[in-house]
C-alpha cells in the first residue's frame, strides 16, 4: 500500500535545515546521486551529506562550473550530465554503471523554471523534457545500481505543481506556450514519477518520494527579470525580499529532499509527496498552494506518465524481456 498522504509529526518544521535533520544520522560508506549537486539547492545538499559521511556524485550540465563550486567539499565527484540530452544521459550512465559502485541515495535536483519557450531532442517542450523525462531516462537506466543498495529516490517537485497537471492533449505545448502552466506541469510530472516508480520499486526495496522544498531565492530564478519577482511581491526595487520570513535560506530549503532521502522516520513508507520536513498533507479545495493536488498523486495518471515517458525515451528498467 501508498503511505496515507497526511502528516507523520516527523519533530522538524519550515526552519530545519539539512544538518538538523541529519542529526545523528551516519551516512558512511553510503553514495548519493545529486543532479545539479553544484548550485543552490543542490550544492547545500552536497555539502549536508557529505559531512554526515556519503560520497555524492555530482552530475552536471557545466562541469567546470561544478568543479570549482564543490572543490572545497571532501567527498564530492563531479561528471557530464545534460539532462535535455539523452545521449548525455546514458552517456553517463554508462560511465557510472562500468565503475561497478551502487546508489543508496538519487535526488533529483536538477531543474529549470519558467524559461522561455524552448525546444529540446525532437521537439519537446524543455521544462518537461529536463525537469522530468531526463530524470526518468537516468533513473531507469542507473536502475541495476539503485537495487542492490535498496535506494531511497528523490525527486524536487515544487507547489508550482498547483499550476497545472499533466496537459495529456497537448505535453509539448504545440497549441501556444505558457511558462508557468510548463513549469506546473513538469512539477507535477515529478510527483507522479514518484507516486509509480514507488509501486514498482517497493517490493525490491527501492522507496521514491517527492517534495516541495519550500519558497527560496537562488539561481532557479534566472528566467525571471527582476520586474516580475517585484511584480509577484518576492523583492524590493533594491533588490531585497519583501518579506524575509516568506523565504526559506538554501540551508532550509535543502532540508526536505535530505529528510526524504534519508530519515528513518520514513522506513517503510513512499510514494508521498513531502514539505517543511514531513508529509504533506492533501490541498484544501479553496486553491491555496499548499500541500498537494489530487492529480499529482493519482496512481493512475502515475502509470500513464510512466507508459509515455517509457515511450518517448525508449527506456524502461520494468519492461518485460522480450
């Protein structure tokens, strides 16, 4: 069965950060896969990890860029990774598989928002393509070293999920493009992702979550003008939030994917989508952002995303042999 989608009383809250939920948590001998391990969030969660004793692995679209960023981090690895191109992908892959090692941890970090319209592989719609199908081709295929370790999967969604599920008439944006229904929709893929790769992995002790990270400034925000985040009341004409307390610090943002991949208060459990370090709860019908739709967690619309991911991406670790 599906962890019930409610709260667990986990004792952390919005202000935890990575350490205090690593509190006690001895992390050696463990690997953890981290996309875009090198910049915002992700970087906070190399660091948070590395100093509970895992080694991560960094894979990374710039990886000079990643180097220099993780070069003070003891126990951080950086590879190639563009996760828009899916020969990159099992390029990667590859490379990893070859090395024999297995994964404890993957969190899928890597993400774009709200860019303009952009075109990836044969067409799709980029914030789909990356935020989803990429992290999908590179888990199925990193599959044979995710068994062994009886991983956790993590995938970053976002309340951004709210704007919008999966638009199954029209994926790729074909009909004229929206950037924030893109981006709604990408979020939504990755909880779905969770929710069926949580069914398919559970037997073999492979548990999938999702998550929300909570309000944060960082590089995520680079499609944006500094018009519209004034616009959307994030910051001040100089530049400053608003409201401080609106945001989380990095610290704190990263501390919902580390309790996902590793607390054992979610021994036994998947499949759920998670914020402030606990299980969130399902939205209220009055449309606030918070906590998670309905649709982001049907297991149905699960295991359709997951037949045409399967399909667009011509990877699938639970196909049957032919």
């Amino acid at each position: 069965m599906a962890t019930p989608q409610h709260k667990i009383g986990s004792g952390f809250g919005a202000r935890c950060t990575a350490d205090d939920v690593l509190q006690g948590i001895e992390l050696s001998g463990k690997l953890a896969v981290v996309t875009g391990g090198y910049s915002g969030l992700g970087l906070e969660t190399t660091r948070a990890l590395t100093r509970a004793g895992a080694h991560v692995v960094v894979p990374a679209r710039r990886p000079e860029t990643a180097r220099d960023a993780v070069a003070d981090i003891e126990g951080a690895e950086v590879d190639e990774l563009d996760l828009a191109d899916l020969d990159s992908v099992r390029a990667f892959s590859d490379r990893f598989l070859a090395s024999g090692r297995t994964i404890d941890i993957v969190i899928d970090n890597a993400g774009v928002m709200a860019c303009p319209e952009t075109r990836v592989g044969p067409g799709w719609e980029a914030q789909f393509a990356t935020n989803h199908l990429g992290h999908y081709a590179l888990v199925n295929r990193l599959w044979p070293a995710i068994v062994p370790g009886g991983a956790r999967v993590v995938a970053v969604s976002s309340a951004g999920h709210h704007f919008s599920g999966i638009r199954w008439d029209d994926i790729h944006f074909e009909r004229g493009y929206d950037k924030w229904q893109a981006y709604g929709q990408a979020k939504t893929a990755n909880v779905l992702f969770a929710v069926h790769l949580d069914t398919l992995g559970r037997d073999v002790g492979v548990r999938a979550f999702a998550l929300h990270p909570g309000g944060i400034l960082t590089p995520l925000q680079r499609h944006l003008d500094k018009q519209e985040m004034i616009d959307r009341g994030w910051i001040d004409e100089t530049g400053e939030p608003v409201d401080p307390t609106a945001f989380k610090t990095p610290q704190q943002g990263a501390a919902t994917q580390v309790w996902a991949a590793t607390s054992p208060q979610l021994q036994g459990m998947g499949g759920v989508y998670c914020e402030d370090c606990d299980i969130a709860e399902p939205a209220p019908v009055d449309g606030e952002r918070v906590g998670v739709r309905d649709y982001a967690t049907d297991p149905e619309q699960a295991a359709r995303l997951w037949a045409l991911s399967a399909e667009l991406t011509g990877v699938d670790a639970f196909a049957a042999a032919d």
